[in-house]
C-alpha cells in the first residue's frame, strides 16, 4: 500500500488504486469538517474512484457532527455511483451507526468480533457517546419522567373539550404525528394536537416561507384552523409530546427537534444542535420563537443552550417558558 499525503488527521492509502481513509480516534466537529472535505476531494478525483473505504479501527468516538459528514459523504458517493464501505467499525461506532438507521444503508464490513446480536438494545446503550453532559444526567432523565406523567394527566383533562373543538372547526383527525430528529440524528414519531387542515403537507409548497434557512415558518399560514391558532398561540398543541418526553425522544428542556427534511441542509457543523436531546422548550422557546426570521439565530440559541446547561438552568427555562404562554403575542413555531 502506498501512502499519500493527505490531511494531517486523515491518512489515505491506496490499494490497487481504491483509496482507504484513516479515520482519527475522536471525531467531533472540527474532524469531522476536515472529514467530509477529505471525502470530497477524492470523489472528484480524476479518474474517480469505484470504492471509497472509510477505515474506522481507531475511531471511539463520534457525535453529531461526524454522523452529518458521514450522512453528507453518503449522499455524495451515491449521487456519483461510488460504493462506500466501512471497515474494521469499533462497537463504539456501531452503536451510533445502530440508533440512526445508518447501518442499514451502509455497507460494513463485519470485523472479527461478534455484531449485536444478543441482548443487543443493552449493548448499543451502554456504548453510545456521551455527547453533552446532560445526556447521561440521570437526574434530568428523573426530571423528565415525573414532569411527563404530569403532564399527561394535564392531556388527559384537556383532551375531550379540545378534541370537540377540532373536530367541530375541522372535519380529520384529533392528532398530528410528524416525523423529527432527535439526539444524533435518531429519527421519532413526533405527536401534536391537529392545528391545521388535513391536506396541510400537500399545500405547504403553495405557502411562502418568511424564514431563512431550511426552517418552514409563516405566521399567517392559511392552512392554520381557527382553533388551531389558539392552541398554537397557548402551545396546547403540544401536549401530546409528553409522550415523547417519557419515551425518551425528547426532553422537557432542549434543542428545537428538526424534521428530516431540514436536517439534510444541514452543514456539518450545523448538526452540533443534536448533541442534546430535542425538547419542548428550550432557548428558542423563550428567546426567539415568532420572532425568529433567520436559521443561524436558531443555531445560536442550541448551541447556547449546551453551553449554559445546568439543572437549575434548565429549570429556569421551563419557569420562563410558563411566564411566555401568557403573553398575548407568543405564537409557536
């Protein structure tokens, strides 16, 4: 195999002409930028390459970030008939691979030590990154918990008058289920009471987006119920997502949960948002919500949020985030 200077974090050898590339014990952000850009410039090689492997022996560590470049690296090599293969993956690294759907559209190639197989939801667990700090934190695990099963006994008192009222503004369905991602880039079934009208996801490309970025917002949307705008304005429509809270796709307090389709516009270090869990409020709750016009903004306040995060500051949020409801002109996003 002959070695060819490449990034200094990123050897890259050459095998019968098909490139192999080193990857470093930790990827975080600034590997994972220098990750992606190393990719790229061999998928426009000339000739290009047929195979691209990724070599993951030394990797034990990755976070949202490196799971963006990946996804980005993915994307590339299909667009351009590449196969991309990964090697001698760590558990580590494969347990990331596991929660995201990622090792079911990579090819990897299978080391000498067993895959998870048996008790396998123990073993992915117990060798997922730690991220954030509050991502092990078993007491705001405890926080969650106990705030969600208030909550929907809250849902369950609200729910029958509410419901009536949607059904009586709206012919459809009560709730609205919409898929988002969460912590690393792990996709959930998120719930909502119905605030718009049924054929609303048809019609979104007929209503003009006022922010910038992949964020969708329109304060004016006419696919918004009557009913529904009262429930956007007292966030009543997102009851639901206490359900989310005690499953574990979200947090009280954390990040906005993006969809899908917004994640994929995502650069790489935009994707630092989902080191944390998603949650039902959190510092664009408070600080932004309707007044939010540009997506940068909403990176700033996610990655604020990691930054300030205590337990007390969590707390502080979620007292500040009641004082907001109150106010006449809180809207939701």
């Amino acid at each position: 195999m002959v070695s060819q200077p490449q990034d200094a974090n990123f050897r890259v050898s050459f095998s019968e002409e098909m490139p192999v590339v080193q990857l470093p014990t930790r990827l975080s952000v600034l590997e994972a930028v220098a990750f992606k850009e190393t990719c790229q410039q061999l998928f426009v090689a000339v000739p290009p390459p047929t195979k691209l492997v990724l070599d993951f022996s030394q990797t034990v560590f990755m976070d949202s970030s490196a799971v963006g470049a990946l996804v980005n690296n993915v994307r590339t090599a299909q667009q351009k008939g590449i196969d991309l293969v990964l090697r001698n993956v760590q558990p580590q690294v494969m347990a990331v691979l596991s929660i995201t759907g990622l090792d079911q559209v990579l090819t990897v190639e299978r080391s000498g030590s067993p895959p998870l197989a048996t008790d396998r939801k123990n073993r992915v667990e117990n060798q997922l990154p730690t991220t954030h700090p509050s991502v092990r934190s078993w007491v705001k695990r405890f926080l969650d918990v106990i705030g969600a099963i208030v909550g929907l006994g809250i849902t369950a008192i609200l729910l029958i008058p509410i419901g009536i009222a949607i059904k009586l503004d709206s012919p459809g369905p009560i709730f609205f289920s919409q898929i988002r991602c969460g912590w690393m880039g792990r996709r959930f079934r998120l719930w909502k009471l119905r605030s718009m009208c049924t054929n609303a996801e048809a019609l979104k490309s007929q209503v003009e987006n006022k922010v910038e970025g992949p964020l969708f917002k329109n304060d004016n949307d006419p696919r918004i119920t009557k009913v529904g705008r009262f429930l956007r304005r007292t966030s009543l429509d997102e009851l639901p997502q206490f359900l989310n809270v005690l499953k574990g796709d979200m947090s009280l307090v954390g990040t906005r949960p993006p969809t899908p389709d917004e994640v994929e516009r995502y650069e790489v270090p935009e994707w630092q948002r989902l080191d944390v869990k998603p949650g039902m409020t959190g510092e664009w709750q408070v600080n932004g919500r309707s007044k939010i016009t540009k997506f940068e903004d909403v990176i700033k306040m996610d990655l604020q949020y990691q930054k300030n995060w205590s337990l007390i500051y969590d707390l502080k949020l979620i007292v500040k985030t009641i004082l907001v409801l109150f106010r006449k002109n809180s809207g939701a996003m």
